[in-house]
C-alpha cells in the first residue's frame, strides 16, 4: 500500500511537471502576460486608414489578450509614433501598428533617422496589405498593361502621373514603373492626397496615377471613368480578381503595396511576441473580421507571424531602397 501510495505521488509530481514544461513561461520571475492594457500607437492622427484597421483589432483582442487602449501619436509621416514605440519598454505593454512609411520609406528616406525598422523592433505580424492599381484615364487607346506600356514609351515626353505626395507609396509605385519601363521623362505631379489626383486623371489633366485599391477606385473603374490595367501585389486580390496583376502582364519586378503590421520596442520577450501573434492569427480566422477589413479596402494576411514579418519588412527594405536613392527622395 505504501509503495502503491508512493507511485501515484510520483505520477501526480510527474504530471505536474509535464504541465509547466507545456505551458508557455516567460522568463524566471516574471508574471503572467498581460496584466495590464496594451497600449498601441497608431502613429498618425485618429480617423485615417490606420484607424479603420487598428481600433477593429484592438476590439478583437478584449476576448483573446484582454484590454487594448489605442493612443494616435501623428507626426512626420509615422516617424514619431513609430520612435516611441522604439524607445519604449520592452515588456509587452506598448506596441505599434507600423506599415511602408514608418518602417521602409521614412528610415530610407530620413539622413538621420530616429531608428533602425529592424534593429529597433520586434516584428509580431502583417494584418494586412493595401494593393495598388496602374490605373488611366478611359480615353488613353489602352486596354492592357502591355498596350500601355508601349503608349508610354512612344509619348514618354508628354506623360505625366498624379500620386498622394512626393514619398508616398503611390509616388513610389510610379517611379518603380518608369524605371522598369525605361520612361525617366514621364513627369511626376504631386498632389495633397489622392483624391485630388484621381479627379485630375478622371477629367484627363494627367492620363495615368497608381493610387491605393479602394472601394472608390473600383467604382470609379466599375462604372468606366477610370481603367485599372493591373494591381501592383504579388497576386491577383480578392477584392478584384479580374483584374491581373502587373507581374502577369508581363512587367516582372512591379511590386509595390502598402502594409500595416504590429512591432514590439526591440529585445520584448519572445514569449509575448508570439503570444500577441498567436492572438492575432486566431482574430484573421474569425469571418466576421475578415470581412470588415475587406470592406475598408484591406487584404487580410491571415498566416503571419513574427519570422514572416521581419522577412517582409526586409524585402520592402531592398525593393525599395534604390528607387528612393534614384529619385533622390529626402523627407527631413
């Protein structure tokens, strides 16, 4: 009986000790994450794209990681938002909902930057990815990305495009095509936001612009005032899966797109960084979710995770580094 006894405390002790070594630990001395709110940074003012995806998210994590407080910090283009979070502990408790400018353009862009986007951050996940549309006016006799092309380089003199604003990705997207293209003529015209430009391509004061894929520039397509001939993402999206992509029409290397993620201040516990990702990847499974960010002109990235992240982080890093040399970009 005594020796039965001993066993089943040396199998209860065994189990107990099977149970610790499963479970997820953060380092010796630590409590259990999260004890308190989250807060995340979104670095640009409250009411913009960034909103439509980062309070949604926010919302979503209440049943999964518990309270998130979200703070907009805006200023020069996400960069102090973004050096915040950087200088910030790395304990779990602040993160930011990073994308293209705070974490490729801005760092390449700036002679002295705040922060390394690699260096100084801990990747967690991509939520989602914004494509891009080479998109002309109607009455340019185009109907494909290669009719086009071949217009542009027989008028390359007398092309111009219209972007968001010198250093943003829909200025950066037409470099990227000039320079495949080998047109260095066609003029950039900038304006102050994208909707300005749209009006002035609708209207025919410039023939071409590659502006974010929204609900709006696919009705404006839908209904014949604009013609989308490619969408600049890696594959064909699901809000348009008619349209091709500029890589299948034949324009190797015309890549370009925006993205929103979350990053951790540098040297956070591997531990919690996979906890908020694993968080997160449960959130991109829920339909409802899904739905929301496709409705607000979001491709959800449903199967990211921190190694994912930093890849593509770094690959945005060496695609468009020298576009931005070539075209001389400064944003200081």
């Amino acid at each position: 009986m005594v020796a039965e006894r001993m066993m089943k405390r040396r199998d209860v002790l065994a189990l107990g000790l099977a149970a610790l070594a499963a479970e997820p630990r953060l380092a010796f001395g630590q409590s259990r994450y999260p004890e308190r709110p989250i807060r995340l940074v979104i670095p640009f003012p409250p009411g913009g794209v960034n909103d439509a995806i980062g309070r949604p998210w926010a919302d979503k994590m209440k049943g999964l990681l518990g309270t998130v407080i979200v703070e907009n910090q805006g200023g020069a283009g996400g960069t102090l938002g973004a050096t915040a979070v950087a200088r910030a502990q790395p304990d779990g408790y602040t993160i930011v909902l990073g994308g293209a400018g705070s974490h490729v353009i801005n760092p390449i862009a700036t002679t002295r930057t705040l922060y390394d986007p690699i260096k100084d951050f801990e990747p967690i996940s991509i939520l989602a990815v914004t494509g891009l549309a080479i998109v002309v006016n109607p009455s340019i006799p185009a109907r494909s990305l290669k009719e086009f092309v071949d217009h542009a380089k027989a008028n390359a003199s007398a092309m111009s495009y219209g972007s968001a604003g010198a250093g943003t990705m829909t200025h950066l997207a037409a470099e990227l095509f000039k320079s495949l293209i080998g047109t260095p003529a066609i003029v950039h015209v900038p304006y102050k936001g994208m909707g300005p430009a749209l009006t002035d391509v609708i209207s025919g004061e410039i023939p071409m612009a590659v502006p974010n894929v929204t609900g709006e520039v696919l009705e404006l397509h839908k209904a014949g005032k604009l013609r989308m001939l490619a969408v600049t993402t890696p594959d064909r999206l699901i809000a348009a899966p008619e349209i091709p992509t500029a890589v299948e029409a034949g324009l190797q290397g015309m890549i370009a797109q925006n993205f929103t993620g979350l990053f951790a201040p540098a040297r956070t516990p591997t531990a919690i960084v996979a906890q908020i990702s694993q968080a997160t990847r449960t959130a991109m499974a829920d339909r409802e979710f899904r739905q929301l960010l496709l409705g607000s002109g979001f491709e959800p990235a449903s199967d990211s995770n921190p190694d994912k992240t930093r890849r593509f982080v770094e690959e945005e890093i060496a695609r468009w580094t020298p576009i931005i040399k070539s075209i001389g970009l400064k944003l200081d």
